[in-house]
C-alpha cells in the first residue's frame, strides 16, 4: 500500500511560514537592552562604595553648590560716591554715619570678588563730635566725607600682621581725654592714615598737609575710646587688627566714609 504525504498547498505554507515568524519575533529577548531611562540612571550613578556589596543601591551623584551671588555695586551709595572710587580698587572700608550731626556710624569692609563686593562684618565706630561735612576745617569737629586712600598705618605697638608700611613709634602714646571725660590712652596702639590732606607713602605721623594746615589733617582709623573723635574713624581693638591684617595694597584700598544722605548722592 503507498503511503500519500498530506498535500499542503503553497497558500497553508505561506500561512504557516508566517505564523512560524511572527513566533519567533515575540519571543522574549535573552538578555534586553535597558530602557533609555534605565540606562540613564546608571550612567549618573556612583559606584558602590569600597566595602559594600556589588548590588548595594547605587549613589546618586549631587551637583555642587552654587556660588554666592554678591551685589555689583556697592549698597547705598549714589552715582557720585561711586565715580569717586578707582578702577583697580578691590577692598573698600566703607563708614556709614548715622545721620549728619552723630558722631556714631557703622563700619563694614568690602572685598571684590566674581564681580561683586562681598562684606564683611558690620562694626560699631565713633567719628568726628559734630560729624560729617562736605569741606573739613582744622578743628571744625566733622569728619569728611569722601573717598580716601589707605596706604600707611603705624602705632605705639608692633606690627601685628599688615602688608600696609606700619611705622611703630611711641610718639603714638598719650595722656588726653576725651570729650566724654574718657582715656585716650591706647587710642593709638594701631592707626591707619586716612588720605586726606596727607602726603601718601609717609608715617601716620607726618605733618605735611599739601592744602593747607587750615584745611586740618591728622585724620586717622584707630582705636576706639568709647566716645566722639576731632575728626577720626575709631573702632574697637580687636577690629583694628583685623583690618590692619585684611588690607593690601595690591587691592588699592580706599575708605569711603560720611553719613549716608551724603553717600548716596
């Protein structure tokens, strides 16, 4: 007896061609790429850390913090005030008067830095007894307002640290009082010279007075003795020396100082 094979027409084979592909195209992958999500999760992941299984939970890296931003121009002053203070200057002492007969004001230390002023803390600091004006006399009792340079400083002790030329002196002592009734003693233990009417690049001591002796000098940052200066800026010991510590003048340092309806003009 002959055994007929089953007739499959070409019309089945391609049937069952087809259905032998489509079978195959959804067999599950042996091992399936990760999804892009995936992938990048594991691309931004950190290693495990030394002493942890090689399953342990993978780090998330974290971005570094950004930068502080500090103000371009220095706060409260006006235009005027601004266009005094040089180019190349980066650190400014800026004395703030509490209004324009106190003899009490604020001091704040400024530094250029990323294009901006970054501040210091803010101090507690005398000036002149009947404070501020716009054109200083010899014992007038104001402080003048303006922008000034910082290039010496001295005092009755050593050095403590300034890159300033520091001239160290005992003429910086003395027995006065005050307009309080209160010592001066140790007022002068550290100055720093205030570029008005001075001769720039000389002791604290020095009396040239290039406009005039009429027009005052002598005007100093020193210690503070708890009351009113002739026409200093005075802040406490301990913030002597750090100023004296801070200033440079490869930074060109300048105090700008007067009460602050004259600053922000």
């Amino acid at each position: 007896m002959r055994l007929h094979r089953p007739y499959i027409s070409a019309a089945a084979a391609v049937v069952v061609s087809s259905l032998g592909i489509a079978a195959y195209q959804h067999l599950p992958e042996k091992n399936p790429a990760p999804a892009p999500e995936t992938a990048a999760v594991v691309q931004d992941a950190a290693p495990p850390a030394s002493g942890q299984p090689a399953d342990a939970p993978a780090t998330p890296r974290t971005s570094a913090p950004p930068k502080p931003q500090y103000p371009e121009l220095l706060p409260g002053l006006g235009p005027r005030t601004l266009s005094r203070i040089p180019a190349d200057t980066r650190q400014v002492v800026l004395v703030r008067g509490a209004g324009k007969e106190s003899a009490k004001s604020k001091v704040v230390f400024y530094e250029r830095v990323d294009g901006g002023w970054r501040p210091g803390a803010v101090w507690d600091a005398h000036n002149g007894y009947k404070g501020w004006t716009d054109k200083h006399y010899a014992g007038d009792l104001h402080s003048p307002i303006g922008v000034f340079g910082l290039t010496d400083a001295g005092g009755l002790l050593a050095d403590p640290g300034t890159k300033l030329t520091y001239h160290r002196s005992n003429g910086f002592s003395t027995d006065a009082r005050g307009f309080l009734g209160e010592s001066l003693a140790g007022s002068f233990d550290y100055v720093i010279a205030i570029n008005y009417n001075r001769q720039p690049g000389t002791s604290p001591m020095n009396g040239a007075q290039p406009m005039g002796a009429n027009r005052g000098g002598g005007i100093w940052i020193h210690v503070d003795h708890g009351g009113p200066t002739h026409a200093c800026v005075s802040i406490a010991k301990a913030h002597m020396k750090q100023l004296l510590r801070v200033l440079d003048p490869a930074d060109h340092p300048v105090v700008v100082m007067g009460d602050s309806a004259s600053l922000a003009r």
